[in-house]
C-alpha cells in the first residue's frame, strides 16, 4: 500500500539502510544507474498503436486508439483532436490489492500524463476527432508515471499519430541524503524525495515536472538534471525499440515479395 511519504519514512524499518557503505543501493545499483528496462512495440492487434514496457519490476502496457470520431459529441473541439489519457492500475498490481476503478491518484496521473503527451502530438491535424491513450500497469514498483508516458509515446508513434518528438522520462530522487537516479519502491516508501520528469529531447522541452518529498534548490536542481539524463538514456532504449518494429515489416514485406 501506498502511504503519505512522512508516514512511510516515520514506518521505516530500524537500521534500514539504502545506500551501504560502498555506495550500493538495496537492489545493488549505483547512485545513477538505471533498473533495467525492456521495451516492445505493436504488442497488441487490436489497438491502433502499442507497448509494452518493462522497467525494473514495473509492468505496463499502452494502447492508442485513433484518431477517431468523438462521442460524446460535445466533446469534441473544432480546431483539433482531443487527447483522453486514462492511467489505470490492476488491482492485482500492487501487495494489498487495489480496488477496481478510477480513485484520486490515477485521476490525477492520467491529468499530468495527459499534460506531458500533448505538446508532443500534432492535435490541430486532426479536428473533430479524439485520440485514446490507454496505460495499464500490470505490475507496480515505483516510477509508474514516467514508465506509463514512456510506453504511450511509443504507442502514439505506433499508431502513426504525427507528432513533434517522442516524450521520454525519468524520476530522480533524495534517499539518505543522496541524489539518485530512478527509484524503486522502497527508495520511494523511505527516501526524502521524488522528482518524475518527461522531455522532448530533441529541443529539450521538459513536459513533465513534479516533486513529491523535500528538497534544497540545489538539490531540486540536481535531480532534474539527473532525471533529464536518465530520460535521454530512455529515449535511445525507445527509438531502438521504434526501429526493432520497422525492421521486422521490412523483412516481413521482403518475405511475401
Ligand atoms: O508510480 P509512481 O512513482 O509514478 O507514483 P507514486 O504515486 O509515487 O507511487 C509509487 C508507488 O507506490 C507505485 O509505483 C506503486 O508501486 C506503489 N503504490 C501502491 O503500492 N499502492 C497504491 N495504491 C498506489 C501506489
């Protein structure tokens, strides 16, 4: 379960240490070291677009529909498409079992996903009409928002929605005192900050940019660049996955020639 960060940090465990003496962390990453990270496009068949993303322990799946006719109709804006974003978490995904449906968190998530996705899309292509995003985490560990915008760009450049760049991101953070790159769940419980950061690397835009816990200036400072760094390590993971695709129909066009 999730808790306030004062409560999980006042919660945690005597004499548990985050960073040992060498300069490991529990899971045996060092200070700015990404989890590991698999990516893979066009997973599903019956989306116009997908991925799937695995990063660390978190488990998540992404699905576009669209462009496509709005209902209900009202929604709909003259001059562009409307980008619906919904961040939906299984309740099988975390320890004690999340109850089905929307709650606070995943409102706000899909709000601030939304945010960091739409500068990237060419909306006014396409008036009239809406584009879905559907995120799904299957399995939750922390940093599901910047794995959740990760997998989504991928998925809206697999289903061929022009866009500016791909929107690539990253959390950084403060536990025992230290700035460090990507925090896993327990980072997250007992460390003194988060800071989840979306980019469009080619001009550097930052499309998403919140802090959870306490920081210094500085220290605020240093995580966001360390996190822009870790989003631009993640943005070469998605374009080689985006190449992976295209080079499987290549063959499979040559194959059927
Ligand atoms: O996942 P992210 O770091 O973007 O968002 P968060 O609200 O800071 O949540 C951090 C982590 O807490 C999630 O990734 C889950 O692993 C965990 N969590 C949970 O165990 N139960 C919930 N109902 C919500 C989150």
């Amino acid at each position: 379960m999730k808790v306030k960060r004062v409560e999980a940090m006042m919660g945690r465990p005597e004499g548990l240490k985050l960073i040992d003496e060498n300069g490991k962390r529990l899971d045996g990453r060092k200070k700015y070291e990404l989890r590991r990270i698999d990516m893979e496009v066009g997973v599903l068949k019956n989306a116009d677009g997908s991925a799937y993303v695995e990063w660390g322990k978190n488990k998540i799946l992404a699905a576009v529909y669209g462009p496509r006719e709005i209902h209900p109709k009202h929604l709909q804006r003259p001059d562009m498409a409307v980008l619906r974003v919904r961040y939906n978490m299984a309740p099988f995904s975390v320890e004690e079992r999340k109850k089905p449906g929307p709650d606070r968190r995943s409102v706000e998530i899909s709000k601030v996903i939304r945010g960091a996705l739409e500068p990237a899309l060419l909306l006014e292509m396409f008036p009239r009409t809406v584009i879905d995003v559907f995120i799904e985490v299957l399995q939750a560990d922390a940093g599901t928002r910047v794995a959740g915008i990760t997998a989504a760009s991928l998925a809206l450049a697999d289903a061929g929605v022009p866009m500016r760049d791909l929107v690539a991101a990253c959390a950084a953070g403060k536990i025992d005192g230290e700035i460090v790159l990507d925090l896993n769940k327990d980072e997250d419980n007992y460390g003194e900050a988060d800071v989840p950061v979306a980019i469009m690397p080619l001009k550097n835009d930052i499309t998403l940019l919140q802090m959870d816990g306490y920081l210094t200036r500085d220290e605020l400072l240093e995580a966001v660049k360390l996190a822009i760094k870790g989003a631009k390590a993640v943005y070469q993971k998605q374009r080689e996955a985006l190449k992976e695709k295209y080079l499987q129909i290549a063959q499979e066009v040559a194959g059927n020639e």
